[in-house]
C-alpha cells in the first residue's frame, strides 16, 4: 500500500463514490492497488504520491489531453493569463475570438454557447433544442453525461442505456414524471429510430456521430433527411470524437451537417472548456430559455482552447494520434495471435479498446492492470492516444505486456487459476456502490 491507496481508503469515507468521474474510480482498475492520486504530469507520463514515475498507455486523463500532459505552449498561454487575471466583472474577449474560430471551423453554424463540463454542454444543448423545436422528446444515441434529462431514460423500461457505454446507471433521484420523454436507439438502426420519431412526438434527436464503429447503409444521411423532414432538431455530440480524426466534428468525414455539435474534452487539453455551436435558427432559441452560470465566464477554458487549437491545426495532431493509435490496435492483435488468444478491438485507433472473449474477460484485464502496474505502465484494455506517444513507448508497453498475455494463455488453456495470479478482486465494468 503506497500514499495514493492509503489516501483513497480515507477517500470513500468523505467523499461519496470515492472520487468526482465513475471513470476514475480505482475499482474500474486495480481494486486496492490502483495509485490512485498524481503528484505531477507531463508528456505521457504521470508520478504517483510516492513519487514513482509511470508511462500512461491507458485513457490520458479520459481523453483530454492529445497534445500530452502539460503541454508547454498551451500551459504558457495560460500562465499568461493568470498574471492578467482569471475573472473580472467583465467578460473575457477569448471568449469571443474562440466563438469566431469555432464558427469558422463549422461553416453551417452561426453562433456558440461555452461551459466547461461534457454534461453541462450536453444539458444547455438539449434546453436550447427542445425550446427551438416546441416539443419535449428525446431520440438518443450514446452516452451524453449525467444530468436528469439523459438518466430519465432508465425510468422506462429499466437499464435502456446499458448499451450506450455504462450499464447499470440507477435513475434514483430522477423525477419518475420524465418517463417516456427520452428514448434510445442503437446505432446504425435506421428502422428503429423511424419507429421511435413517427410514434413518440419527437423534438430532437441526439447522438455521437461513431463510437466504436462507423455508419452504415447511408444512416448518418437517413437520420439527416429524417431530421429534416420532420422538423427535428438534430444534434452531433463529439466531446469524445471531436479532434480525433480531423481538426474539429468527425460527422466531417461522413458530408452530414447537423443543427447543433458539442466539443469538449481535448479542446483544451486538460483545461475546462466545452462548447455548443449551432445555426441560428436553433441557437437563438437560448434568449427564450434561461442558461447562465459564473464559472462558464472564467477566462482560463477560453484561452487554453485558443491555444490548443492553434497547436492542433500546425502539427495536425489528429493525424499523428491516428496513426499511434492504428499501431497500438495491430499490436494488440499480434499479440493475441501469437498468444492465440481471442480479443475483440472496437473504437476509432486515437480512442481504442478490446476485449478477451471469455468468461474471465473482466480478470483478464485486472491483470494486464495489475502486472503493467508492477512494469512502471498505467494500463488496461483502452489506450487514448497522445502525440506525446512515441514508438519507443509502445515497444516498451509491448514488451511489458506480452509476458501477461503468455499468463493470460495458460490460464485460458486452464494450466493455471486466474485468480491464483491475483493480488486483489477483479476490476468492476460498469455503476456499482462503493460503501
């Protein structure tokens, strides 16, 4: 037990869940042994309490930092801005020039709305289209935060957002009369979502534009002309996809303009900024509803995106974490192959994962944690990708890691017990109470 793990034991008696992100919690990694805490952070490395240094090959602060940890150009402009003041009575111009750069980046939108947390984006997006469109109803597609409007789902039928990322999201504390307001449907099914709009008097429609697989059979056009058609307000959410792939949305590889988009995460990379940009036949919908809130008024987000995205676009960073990322999922199945082991790789290369087929998935990754932990790698089955990444790390990871994958192998063939190799319990998938 080093400080990190004897500091999350006091944790979870003051802080309820152990920590602010469910993604975070060490249980999702290493139950008992996970550090836990970071003392420091730079490039793609990060230093525990106890001052052991540790190459993240795993989720890069939950995807917001493309450009590395502490990145020295972004960090310069912010340190800039701290000897000029974080906050006034006044506002921030940043916040003005970031909208102009956002606006040109998205030539069918006109107008854009900032705050600083994915949910919150999500949230003002969904007050703004329901007051746009005139009509209650939510058509969802993957997962959009924690706010009541998106939770209320699981009031219809019981766990409806398993397969939207996280199973088993309880609704307590949800008001039960936003039942039936919200209604998922599953990627790429076009008939089901049609089924949905013509029976459920639907006002928005609101989806990631690809997870862990692309469209098929035209149904980012089908949703478009079904949107269109319908008077429905359609809405790209990208604060995980955004960045990835093209410098902005990736709904521009697929020609489908929606009516509103949401950027978050790695456009500040690891500073707090998300935007909601949109046309202005929906966006100014705002002046009839009420959005406001202090903290979406600081100066820090708007100027860490600036420059964040003036380095994305001169290094082309999404080119770089794309192909870093295509390497890490060849290396993996390699691996798999040469250990004649059965995975599964799904999600774009610069934001990836995979899965064992077998019952003991879920060990099999505490694992590759535990064993990668002991090698000096924050590891599991996701790797986010920085430019900071380096072929060199990634030969290392996979020197580290094919001995676990050998491990992993006699356990498969049942030479040896899963368990038996276990320092703690097995890493938890989805919401589970903590105390």
């Amino acid at each position: 037990m080093g400080k990190g793990q004897d500091l999350y034991v006091k944790a979870k008696t003051l802080i309820p869940g152990g920590t602010m992100l469910l993604s975070k919690r060490p249980e999702m990694f290493l139950p008992d042994h996970w550090p836990s805490y970071f003392s420091k952070s730079k490039g793609c490395k990060v230093w525990d309490l106890d001052g052991k240094e540790l190459i993240d090959m795993s989720i890069m602060g939950i995807g917001t930092n493309t450009l590395g940890y502490g990145n020295d150009e972004v960090d310069a402009a912010v340190m800039e801005t701290i000897k000029s003041g974080n906050m006034s009575t006044l506002n921030c111009p940043e916040e003005v020039y970031l909208a102009e750069k956002l606006i040109e980046m998205n030539p069918w939108a006109d107008m854009v709305r900032f705050a600083r947390t994915g949910g919150e984006a999500n949230s003002i997006a969904i007050r703004i289209a329901r007051a746009a469109s005139g009509k209650d109803n939510v058509a969802i597609c993957g997962y959009h935060g924690w706010h009541d409007w998106y939770l209320s789902a699981n009031h219809n039928g019981g766990d409806d957002l398993s397969s939207h990322l996280i199973p088993g999201l309880s609704p307590k504390g949800v008001p039960k009369n936003l039942k039936n307001s919200v209604f998922p449907f599953h990627y790429n099914n076009y008939e089901e979502l049609l089924d949905i709009v013509e029976n459920n008097n639907i006002g928005v429609i609101k989806m990631e534009v690809m997870r862990n697989f692309g469209p098929e059979n035209n149904f980012l056009e089908k949703v478009r002309a079904l949107a269109t058609s319908k008077n429905i307000v359609l809405i790209f959410d990208e604060c995980s996809s955004g960045f990835r792939e093209t410098f902005g949305g990736i709904y521009q590889k697929f020609n489908v303009d929606p009516d509103m988009i949401m950027m978050g995460k790695t456009i500040g990379n690891g500073y707090a900024l998300t935007a909601v940009v949109g046309s202005k036949a929906v966006m100014e919908a705002a002046q009839n509803t009420f959005i406001s809130s202090t903290f979406w008024t600081e100066r820090i987000g708007p100027t860490a995106a600036l420059a964040t995205l003036k380095v994305m676009e001169r290094v082309k960073s999404w080119e770089t974490i794309t192909a870093t990322g295509s390497k890490m999922q060849k290396g993996w199945q390699n691996l798999a192959d040469t250990h004649k082991l059965d995975i599964t790789i799904s999600g774009i290369p610069a934001m990836t994962t995979y899965g064992f087929n077998s019952d003991h998935a879920a060990a099999y990754k505490t694992l590759i944690t535990q064993n990668m932990l002991k090698k000096g790698f924050l590891a599991s089955t996701h790797f986010y990708a920085c430019t900071a990444h380096t072929d060199e790390h990634l030969d290392a990871y996979f020197d580290a890691l094919d001995d676990v994958y050998a491990t992993i192998a006699k356990c498969e063939s049942q030479a040896q017990d899963i368990h038996s190799v276990l320092d703690g319990p097995v890493c938890h998938s989805g919401f589970k109470r903590l105390n």
